[in-house]
C-alpha cells in the first residue's frame, strides 16, 4: 500500500466496521464499498482508479488492508463477496482506544503467520464476487420451473428418488417435489419439497404453514431463493423444525457446485459451469 500509512488503513478499515456494526449476518463487498464514500472523506487520490483495474484506489486499499483481518480471525469473508464481523472482531474493537492500534495490533498477529501480500490475492477476491454475482442474477432470472427441474437433478445426483413433480400450472402450491430415500418408494422417509423463486424472504409464519403439512414420517425441504428472515432462521435450528432443510440461493449453488460432475449433460445446461485457475498466494 504505498503511500498509506498504517493510520489511514486504519481509518478506512473503521468505516467499513462501523457500516457492518449493526449487521451481524454481514452485507455484500460492493454494498459496504460503495458506502465507504458516505461515510467517510476521500481524497481526490483515493477516489482515483488504480492503474491497470477498474476499481477505485480506496477500494484497492481497503481490500489490502482487510487482509490481516481476515487472516486473524476478525473479518470473515465468504468466497461469494460477503462481508461479516466475527465475533472476536467485534471483542477486538473495544479493546483498543485507537483505530491505529487497532490495526496495528492486526498487522503484529498477522506477521506471526506472515504471507505474502500479492496483487494476484485482490484479483480472486474480486473475480470470486463478481462470478457470485452473475451466477445469482442467472439463477434470479430463471423460471420457477425451471428451478423445481434442476432441484430434483440435483437430488437424483445426491442418490434421492424424486417421484412426483408439480406442474407448470401448479408451481405456486405448497409442494412442489416429493422425494424419496429408495428406488421404490415403498418404505422408507419421504421428502416435502417446497419451492419459493423470486419472492421475499421466507418469515417463520411461512416454515410454520409449511411445517403444518409434513405427515408424521415425513421430512421437509424449503427452497428460497430471496432467502429467510432472521427469525426463521434462528426457528429452523431449534426442535420444533429440526425435520426442515432450509436452502437460500447460496445453499442450493454450493450443493449444485459439489454434485455437478455428477449431474447429466441436459442439467448442466440450466446452470452451466466453467473452473478457472488463478495464481495461489504464497503459503
């Protein structure tokens, strides 16, 4: 980071703490980086983009100075351009009187496992957020059928056995795939499947309703991809629902990114996929 001092970093490293303070789930990278120039003052210099990319020098700056904080435990990053504090993040914050110290504390723990700070490590970061965010807006524009299509590829290629899928003209009723754990589907548990596109965040009255038609054997699946609510979230992991699997859009894409070199040709197609390599960072 030349030309930036350790208190700057710190400066900047504070504006993105404070705009996800009050956001324990996180918010996305772009979000919090295009907020950074509301809530703090820029300089001409910093506003400028950096040479050779298409971002603004702050970002560049701010996306460095993460590095540490990431490697030490206080910011956690998901691969798919989300931001959250942890929880030793926040424990960390308010043991220090100064942002300087703050990260100057960052930087002396990351030198005790030091690894290189390389441009190569911003180059993933960024291809890893803006890859996320053309796969979500793909699977946002595809149909609810054919989302329902590519959830019973998906689980035939987990070794499910789907048995009944709704139709076009029924796709906004409460089931819309029924899967079960043998060929047969003679004994054994089955599995309500419920498919929720392009809607707002499933509410803990919705896992409620859903919940109120699983028979006693039976086991539930929710599929969201406007997500759920934090309430619903907090319910789900608790006893009353400990038989519903809930899936956000970021669920459903790892386990189709797991299973594709098992799903067939004519499924790939509804989300094809390509890998990339990248230069690793020096371990």
């Amino acid at each position: 980071m030349t030309n930036i001092t350790v208190k700057r970093a710190g400066e900047l490293l504070r504006s993105v703490f404070e705009i996800l303070w009050d956001k324990p789930d996180g918010l996305p990278a772009r979000e919090i980086l295009l907020h950074i120039p509301h809530v703090t003052k820029l300089t001409d210099e910093e506003l400028k983009y950096s040479p050779g990319t298409n971002i603004p020098r702050y970002e560049k700056i701010i996306r460095i100075a993460t590095i540490p904080i990431v490697q030490v435990g206080w910011l956690e990053k998901d691969g798919k351009g989300h931001w959250r504090i942890t929880q030793d993040g926040y424990n960390s914050c308010s043991g220090f009187a100064s942002v300087h110290d703050f990260y100057q504390e960052a930087l002396r723990l990351y030198n005790e496992r030091r690894q290189e700070i390389s441009e190569n490590v911003i180059t993933i970061e960024v291809a890893q957020e803006a890859a996320w965010a053309q796969i979500k807006r793909h699977l946002f524009n595809l149909s609810q059928h054919e989302i329902q299509i590519m959830l019973a590829e998906l689980l035939r290629a987990m070794e499910y056995h789907p048995s009944w899928m709704a139709p076009p003209e029924k796709q906004r009723g409460k089931i819309n795939l029924i899967v079960h754990t043998n060929p047969m589907g003679i004994k054994g548990e089955r599995i309500l499947v419920q498919i929720i596109h392009k809607g707002q965040a499933v509410t803990l009255e919705g896992i409620k309703s859903f919940a109120s038609i699983l028979g006693v054997d039976d086991f539930g699946m929710v599929v969201s991809t406007g997500g759920f609510t934090n309430e619903a979230t907090q319910e789900l992991g608790l006893h009353d629902f400990q038989r519903i699997t809930a899936l956000d859009a970021t669920a459903f894409f790892n386990l189709w990114e797991t299973y594709y070199y098992k799903l067939s040709e004519d499924a790939h197609r509804f989300l094809p996929l390509k890998a990339v390599n990248f230069l690793a960072a020096n371990e």
